[in-house]
C-alpha cells in the first residue's frame, strides 16, 4: 500500500494536463472579454451610421 502511494504522489503527468487546462480557460476569457468590447463598439458604430442615413 505505502509503494501504491509513493507512486501515486510522484506521478505529474494530471498536474500538466491541469495546467494546460487551465492556460486555456484563461486564453478563452481573456478573447471572450475583448470581442464582447469590440461587439459593443461596432453595435454603437453601426447605429450611429443607421441614424445618419435617415
């Protein structure tokens, strides 16, 4: 039982996919939070152009 665990706790090949993972979620917010900006721009772009075309 006590080598099961000493395998156990030497093994990091969860802790990188972990890492991975997790770089990745950051990645995905930090894209989510500047195309939500942009959307919001260009939505208020595009109404300013509509309006002026009246």
């Amino acid at each position: 039982m006590k080598n099961v665990f000493l395998r156990f706790m030497k093994d990091d090949s969860g802790a990188t996919a972990i890492e991975y993972g997790l770089i990745a979620a950051g990645i995905s917010v930090a894209i989510i939070a500047v195309v939500n900006g942009l959307g919001s721009k260009l939505n208020t772009k595009f109404n300013s152009i509509s309006t002026q075309l009246k």
